[in-house]
C-alpha cells in the first residue's frame, strides 16, 4: 500500500494526536492516505510497539476528561498506520518509502530531537534526526523526485524555521551542490506548527490515554499539504495567537498553581486538580485570569479568543481522570516565571499585573 504520510517517531502523543486525527478522517475520506511510521531511535524496548503500530485492527486510543461540561470516558481505535519501520534494521525500505510515497513529513523526536552529536555519522546511518532526514532529503533529490511538506511537532518555537536553518547547515557540510540547496530551500515546505494535547499514559504494546482537547496549528504558506481535513487541524495565517494563548493561559496557569504549591509546602503529591478543590487557591486563579490576563490578551485584540481558551483550560485542569502532579509541573521553575509570566507583561506593557509580577519576584 503507498503511504503519503510518513512520520519520523512512535510516542504516544503522535499515537493520540496526528495518528488518530488521520484515521478518523480516513474514516470520512479526508485524508492523503495511511502513514508509514518510522523509528528513528533503534531503541529495543520500542520495538513491541512499534511491532503493534501496525496491526491491521489498530491500537486503542482513550479518551477521558471534561468537555463543554461533560465527563467523557470513551475508547476507539486507530487505524491510519499501515506500515511500521526502523532506521536502524530498514534503512533502505525508509529511503524507498521517503523518495517514491511520501508528500508530508511528520515529526516528534522529543526534547533532545534536534540534537547532533560529534559521532553523528560514526555509522552507516547517521545518528540524529536531522542527519537522517538531510540524507533522505539528499536521496530524494538525487531521484529527481519533486519536493514535499514537512510538519515537525516538537515543542519548539518556529520548529519549521529552525529545522530548515539546522539542514541548511548541515546541507553545507554533506552535500553542499547548489542545486540541492535551491531544491530544500524552494521545493520543500518547511511548516512550522503549534501542538496541544495532553496524553497522559501510555497503553501497551501500543496506544494511549488521552484528553478530549486537541489542537494542531499549521501555519499557512504556498505550496503547504496537511495530511487530513479534521476540526482538531487548523491551517492559520500566523500562529503567535495560538501560541501566545497556549503560553500566556495554559502554561501560566500551570505555573501559577505551582508557585502556590512551593510557597505554602502543600502534599507533595498533590495535583492540578486536587490543588482547584481548594476554594481560595481556585478563586486566586480565577482572579489572576480576570484581572491580568484576559486583560492582556484584549489590550492585543484576542480578547474573546482568551477568554474561551480560559474556559477550555479550566475544564482541562479539572479533568477527573488526569493525575497531573505539581511537583511535576515545579521543575525549572525559574526559567518558566521568565517564559510564562515575565515575557507576558513585556509583550503587554500596559496592562497592570501586580500578582503576577508578584510570582515572577526578581525574575
């Protein structure tokens, strides 16, 4: 079967997120077609799951949490993967599937994806997720084969802008003919992205547990592929209001909370949830987003937008299945009062934030 979609990672959050929005809309006839997946680690412990991503009757995927008031507790099953690949035992079979199938790239290599080592081409492969997407990119080119769309799904701000600056260096060292350099950086479309689910356990060999909020922000430009029609997917014309919304709202509010949780030595296995059934701690939230927050996002013309963003992570944060712990959510704690709250007043200057500040002290 041709795969148009092949994606560079197996974590649960794809199987909960990229991976079941083009099953359902497989389901509908809105997608390019199935997805090859690739793994990208060679790690042993992965290979049952990766084994399992491609069973004809698919893997599970449930769904818990708290939707426009209503408890949601529901299980389907996921079925958009139709092949199942190793970078480290298939190489070639990744190389033909890359060159002769796909349309669009998806990734999620984790924290540490972007990374690459001094040994990155000690083998026969190379080692990081760049280097083996260059090469790719390489062998593509070389079979005069046209461009494609890549969407990578880190957790990094402009992940396609700096993805295409990270071949593009690395372009220059391996294969550096100026032909292949227009092709990269004319013929493929890098995409840069917003992702935001929370997936919270995994299910073995594969599949897992998931919130019913989901959202993939594409940002839009010529040329661009998505690999599905789906109300989770939006093609944007910029995402700064995303993710300013999902910074300055969701992660604040997480740090917020934290900040509550270290200063007044609470549980130590306490968790979001469980912290909000505490009226005061709730109301001081609450407050914080009526009275700075909200604020700052109407002061940029997104204050609707906030406001039903507020009402979605308030549900989210409620979520009766989900075990989200702040002594979690408390690492790095300084470097996210800069992130989350700090860079919210410079973006908004003139709006008065004084608990907030309060938390940030002498950040």
């Amino acid at each position: 079967m041709t795969t148009p979609i092949l994606q560079f990672g197996t974590s649960r959050f794809l199987q909960a997120h990229a991976d079941l929005f083009v099953s359902e809309a497989l389901e509908r006839g809105e997608a390019l077609g199935r997805i090859t997946v690739v793994q990208t680690t060679g790690a042993p412990e992965r290979a049952g799951r990766l084994a399992a991503l491609a069973v004809p009757d698919g893997y599970p995927v449930i769904v818990r949490g708290r939707k426009d008031g209503q408890d949601i507790d529901s299980t389907q099953r996921a079925t958009s993967i139709a092949r199942a690949l190793s970078t480290a035992t298939d190489w070639h079979a990744v190389e033909t599937v890359f060159c002769d199938e796909a349309e669009v790239v998806i990734s999620n290599t984790g924290d540490t994806g972007y990374q690459i080592g001094a040994d990155d081409l000690a083998g026969p492969v190379p080692a990081s997720f760049p280097g083996k997407l260059l090469a790719l990119l390489h062998a593509r080119y070389s079979a005069n084969r046209r461009g494609l769309t890549v969407l990578p799904c880190e957790l990094v701000a402009r992940n396609g802008d700096v993805l295409k600056r990270l071949i593009l260096n690395l372009q220059a060292d391996r294969y550096p003919e100026s032909d292949f350099r227009k092709w990269l950086s004319d013929e493929v479309i890098w995409a840069n992205t917003l992702v935001d689910r929370i997936v919270s356990e995994p299910i073995e060999p594969a599949g897992a547990v998931a919130e019913p909020y989901a959202l993939w922000a594409i940002e839009r430009q010529p040329g661009l592929k998505v690999p599905c029609s789906h109300p989770d997917i939006l093609v944007v014309d910029d995402l700064t209001p995303y993710e300013k919304l999902k910074l300055h709202v969701l992660n604040l509010g997480h740090t917020v909370l934290a900040d509550i949780w270290m200063k007044e030595n609470r549980p130590a296995d306490e968790t979001v949830k469980a912290i909000l059934a505490d009226s005061r701690v709730r109301e001081r939230l609450l407050s914080v987003y009526r009275q700075e927050v909200v604020p700052g996002f109407v002061a940029k013309g997104l204050g609707t937008e906030a406001q039903d963003y507020v009402a979605a992570t308030l549900e989210r944060f409620d979520n009766p299945f989900l075990d989200h712990r702040l002594r979690d959510i408390a690492n790095h704690h300084a470097e996210k009062l800069v992130r989350r709250i700090v860079d919210f007043h410079a973006w908004t200057p003139d709006v008065p934030k004084p608990e907030l500040l309060a938390i940030a002290g002498g950040q």
